[in-house]
C-alpha cells in the first residue's frame, strides 16, 4: 500500500515539474529591420528560413516597411540566430 502511494506522489511530482518548466517557458517577440527586400517573393523567402527554423512560432514580413515581427521560444532560439537565418536568405539585417 505504502509503495503504491509514494509511486504516485512521485508521479503526480513529475506531472507538476514538467508542467512548471513548461509554463515558464517565454514567448517573445522581436522586429527586426531587414534591407535589400523589393517585393512579395524577397519577403516569402524570409518568412519560409524563419519559420523553418526551431522555435519560431510567427514570422509576418513586410518589404514595403523593410521589416520583419517575429514571435519565438527564447529557450529554443536567440535573436542572434533569428538574424543569422535573416541575412542567410540573402538580405540584410539593419543595424
């Protein structure tokens, strides 16, 4: 009896942990100004290398306003990374 509550309190322990480290897990979002983007294909091809990329969770791109509002995990990827997939496509980031 006594081993088949402790087995559960340590399950219902491991329910909560995972649970906790996942309600804490921060959603950001980020704009990011991007140069060299002329048309809808130029900003499609942005959005397709962002939303590729783990943790990205949105990724709306505008060339006519030269930039880019990314929503991501910040536990699964950096703004740093977020800019090296950028200017992979091509385009640059602005400073």
């Amino acid at each position: 009896m006594f081993r088949r509550i402790s087995n559960f309190a340590v399950a219902c322990a491991m329910v909560l942990t995972l649970g906790l480290t996942t309600a804490f897990a921060a959603t950001k979002t980020t704009t990011i100004r991007v140069t060299g983007m002329k048309c809808n294909q130029c900003s499609s091809s942005v959005a397709k290398a962002l939303k590729a990329t783990a943790g990205v969770q949105e990724a709306e791109v505008s060339f006519e306003k030269g930039q880019v509002v990314i929503t991501y995990d910040d536990e699964k990827v950096t703004e740093a990374k977020l800019r090296e997939v950028i200017n992979s496509t091509g385009f640059k980031v602005a400073e």
